[in-house]
C-alpha cells in the first residue's frame, strides 16, 4: 500500500542525509511498519536494507522467500539458506553480497545485541530514525488509533461494570475476553500477529503499584482502585485509565483524587505543537510538587502511543521531544501512597494543529468514578 512506500522513501531521505550507505531493519514492528508483513525474526534473522535511489533489499531465509514476494513494496529478494548454516550459506555473507565491506551503515535502536555483534565488521551506528517516523502518524494510523481508543473506553466500562465491593479481580477479567469477542464481531477480524486484548483493576491498596500485576485473588475494597484498558486493535494501541471506588470515597480521597484530576487539566492545557514534552511533565510536576505530593510521584505525566503502547514521544521531564502535529501521547499524572492506594487517569491525546484532540471519552469526575452513586 501506499503508507508502506512513504514510511520507506521518508527513511530513504534520512539516510540520504545523513551520508549513509545503507540502514538496516530487523525487528517485528519495524518490519511490520515499512511493508505491513507480519514475520517473527526468532533465530531467522531478515534485514530490510534502505539504500539511497536503490530498490529496498529484503535479505531473508530461503524458507520465507515466497513469503517475501507477496510484499506489495517494489523490492529486491536476496536469499540466505538457514540458520545456522555451511559455509557460503549464512545471512552474513549473504548481506556481504548487498553491502561492500567499507559500507557506512545505520541500524534501528531496538537491534537485538547478537545482531549488533553479528554485524560488527561494518561498525554500525545506532540511530532513532525509525522511532522518529513513527513518532508523527499519517491519516490513516490516526484512524487507526481512533479506533482503538474506542474500543479502549469500552474494555474499561465492561471491566468496571463487573467491579463490585468485596469482589475478586478474577470476576472482572471476563472484560478481556467480552473485548474481544465484540472486537472480532465489529471488525470482521482481531489479527493475533498484532492484536493485544487486556483490561485489569488495580484494587486499593495495590493501587499504589502501578507495575504489580494485579491478582485474581485480589478484593475491591474501600479506597481508590485503579482500572486500566490497555490494548493493541490490528496493528494499533490506545489506553485508558480511571481511578474509581466502589464505597463511597472518604474525604481524603476525594481531595487527592481531585488533585490528580486537576494536574491532567494542566497537562492538558500545555498541549499543543511546538511545546516542548519536558515542559509539559515540568508544569504538571511543579503543581503536584507545590501541593505537597513531591514525594508520591513515581512516573512521568505521559508517553507516546501508536504500533506500540509505550513509544515516543516522551512526556517527562529531561525530555528533548517537541510535540508535532498528529503525535499521540499519554496524559496520566499519578499520585500514590505506599499501603493506601494510587490515584490515576489515562487518556490518549491526539495533538491537533492548534492544541489537542481527546481519543479516549470516558468521565474524569468523582461522582461517575464512585460506582453505584
């Protein structure tokens, strides 16, 4: 399609630039990104090589080769026999066949470190051009995200309409599969190879660990749980995310779930092209610092989203990404307290040309977040 050939003549341009001979693609997503194949590298190494002015290589094992032809991107195919293999067989003498020994060469930064040693001869340079593409989506991945951001909002209500007071986190993981089926029906297909299906209910106190796997053993109580739907709909992610109670909060919860909610209002008042991340984390940092929450933060206010759930740009401070048009990212300030619980939102945020679109609409205020009111 289309999208596949821009994502590489984009590529093509930066390695132009930048005076290379050849960059090199290798993991999953990247080779999904640039031609829309789904190939899993295991031990099989593939390499899409961009060349400037040159048709893109596909170096790939002889097992894959009519696989690799099907790819509507003009390309070239250059097999190698298996891995491991005899003399003269190899991906490495295979790419030698497309890449002259003094060859000036770049590689993604997710390159796997027996890859990097693989292909040490030529000195590769490690450079985020890959990340920066895929920071800035085109029309059609918005849509795509659009989508999922609904279906994101629909795994959570499904997840907290099951929450009850006393009740298991086993009663309410039947939202992933009720996901999914509804997924599969709506869309005609949930694609395995790039689908991820999950919704889960952090319960008080466990709130106050945002990356504790919640268990099925764990039981809603009083105080803020946290609910999160976190998914990947064919080939791209959205999340959201609520804290909610299921008793009536006490005060003191209410007073810091309202700071929370008030730290995503400045965050999201920051957005818009031209601004830096790091500014936009600061301002949020400065008011929770300034309201006496300095030492229950344990994250930065966002991060971006598209192929992946967590990519760049990155919303922190020490941050050097600039927010652009069509970037999507995260805005999840959270506050928390060890053996108390944790207070958090997430929505995914479109950056429009003049501020910010919200992909995600579930309610952010205390009232529709105390269940049963």
């Amino acid at each position: 399609m289309p999208e596949h050939q821009n994502r590489l003549s984009a590529l093509e341009e930066k390695v132009k630039n930048a005076g290379l001979d050849a960059f090199l693609i290798s993991t999953k997503d990247s080779i999904f990104y640039f031609t829309g194949f789904r190939y899993e590298p295991f031990e099989r190494p593939f390499f899409i090589v961009v060349r400037p002015g040159q048709k893109p290589v596909f170096l790939t094992p002889r097992i894959e080769a009519e696989n690799m032809a099907t790819i509507a991107v003009p390309h070239l195919i250059v097999e190698y026999i298996d891995y491991p293999a005899p003399a003269g067989g190899s991906y490495i003498e295979a790419l030698q066949t497309v890449l002259s020994a003094d060859a000036n060469i770049g590689v993604e930064m997710s390159i796997t470190g027996e890859l990097m040693v693989a292909l040490s001869s030529w000195s590769p340079q490690v450079l985020p051009y890959v990340e920066q593409l895929r920071m800035v989506k085109s029309p059609y991945e918005v849509a795509a995200i659009r989508k999922a951001a609904k279906y994101s909002d629909r795994g959570l209500k499904l997840a907290m309409d099951l929450a009850r007071h006393g009740g298991r986190i086993a009663d309410t993981d039947k939202a992933n599969s009720l996901l999914r089926e509804e997924i599969a029906q709506q869309e005609g297909y949930l694609d395995p190879y790039i689908s991820n299906i999950w919704q889960g209910i952090w319960s008080a106190p466990f709130s106050a660990q945002p990356h504790r796997f919640p268990e099925p053993s764990d039981t809603l109580i009083e105080g803020p749980n946290v609910g999160l739907s976190f998914l990947r709909v064919n080939g791209y992610s959205a999340e959201t995310e609520r804290t909610f109670f299921v008793t009536s909060p006490r005060k003191e919860d209410a007073e810091v779930f309202n700071t929370m909610v008030e730290a995503g209002k400045i965050g999201f008042a920051a957005l818009r092209p031209g601004v830096s991340c790091h500014e936009v984390d600061h301002k949020v940092m400065e008011f929770l610092r300034a309201e006496g929450f300095g030492n229950n933060l344990l994250h930065r206010t966002g991060h971006g989203i598209g192929m992946g759930g967590h990519e760049g740009p990155w919303v922190a401070e020490g941050s050097d990404d600039v927010l652009q048009e069509n970037m999507v990212i995260s805005i999840e300030p959270g506050i928390y307290w060890r053996g108390q619980g944790g207070f958090r939102h997430s929505d995914t945020v479109l950056i429009t040309n003049d501020g910010y679109e919200m992909l995600t609409d579930m309610p952010h205020d205390i009232a529709s977040m105390t269940l049963g009111s």
